[in-house]
C-alpha cells in the first residue's frame, strides 16, 4: 500500500505542478499512467488487506462494503472537483479585461470551448478564445493541484496500517486443522 500510494503521489504531483499549459498531450498521457499504476496497484491490495482480516461469513459484505464505499467516493470526488474546477474557470473569465458575466454564464464550465462547432455558433473572436482556452486549462492544472492532496492523505494512512501482515491460511491443505474456525466447530477424527 505504501509503495503504490508513493506513486499516485507522484502521478499526482506531475498532473498538478510539472504540467502547464504547453505540456504535450504525450507527457500527460505518461503522467496519467504513472496515476493508473498507483491506484490499480491500491485497488487489489485493498481489497485482499481488507478481506484477509474478516472472519469468513462476513467477506460478502466486507468486499460489497469496499466496492459501496469506492463508488460513493467516485461520484463524490467528481462533484466536489468538477465544482472547483467550474469556480475556479469561473472566477478566472470574470477576471479577465473585457469579461462579463453574460460571457461567463454563456461558457459555463468551459467544455463548450473545446466543440469548433459550439465555437463558431459563440462567435467568440480568436484572440478571447485563445484566452479563454487557457483559462480553463489553468482551472483543470489548479484542480489537479487539489486533487494531489488525497495520495499524501492515502500515504498517511498506509503509513499509519502499520506491518500487519495477512496468517497464512491452512484451508483445503491435507492434514489441517481447524483451530482457527471463527465457529469454534469441533474437528472430526
């Protein structure tokens, strides 16, 4: 756990300090699979740590737990950063010399920029897209910079697990016993 939040850490940290606005689209395709490794690696890991130190009638619900808890964090990690993404595209284009809010409420979030179609219907002029369009790639570099607290978070918290270490399991092995049955069921002989 240790090792793969280290390096979401660090996709992290790429995707929200070392790219900027003339970053190629190659380089940040390389930073996003440094953060897919970091958090495919946490996924199963989760899964076994959590699964191996539950008494086996209740791994059902330990593993529909794991996967209730992982959606609820998805749709809520999606809401509250596509919010500080809006905010801070928002506050960016109302900052900006000749903006109105009408032009801001026009935009909204920002993808509207990205369809030439929805481009020409706007008839924004070149030179106020251009700005426009950099604006909302610094809204998405400040929301990465956010969203890089979590793997510190995630670091903290492997950290703070400790060595605990899964018991080997005996179960299906010849000549095993039963001693650690959670039922206290009796051997046959």
């Amino acid at each position: 756990m240790v090792v793969s939040s280290i390096v979401l850490t660090i996709g992290a940290a790429l995707l929200g300090f070392a790219m900027d606005l003339t970053t190629g689209r190659g380089i940040i395709t390389l930073y996003m699979i440094v953060v897919g490794l970091g958090i495919g690696v946490s996924f199963s890991l989760l899964n076994i740590s959590t699964l191996g130190s539950v008494p086996p009638q209740y791994k059902g619900s330990a593993s529909s737990l794991i996967t209730f808890f992982r959606t609820i964090g998805s749709a809520l990690g999606i809401t509250v950063f596509g919010a500080i993404q809006k905010h801070a595209f928002q506050s960016d284009v109302l900052a900006m010399p000749g903006s109105s809010p009408e032009l801001a409420a026009q935009i909204k979030s920002g993808q509207a920029l990205l369809d030439p179609q929805i481009q020409a219907a706007m008839k924004i002029p070149q030179e106020v897209l251009q700005k426009l369009l950099a604006e909302l790639g610094d809204s998405i570099i400040t929301t990465f910079q956010w969203a890089a607290l979590l793997p510190v978070l995630a670091f903290v918290f492997a950290l703070l697990m400790g060595k605990a270490r899964m018991a080997p399991s005996n179960a299906g092995k010849p000549g095993a016993s039963n001693a650690g049955n959670p039922e206290g069921a009796p051997e046959r002989g």
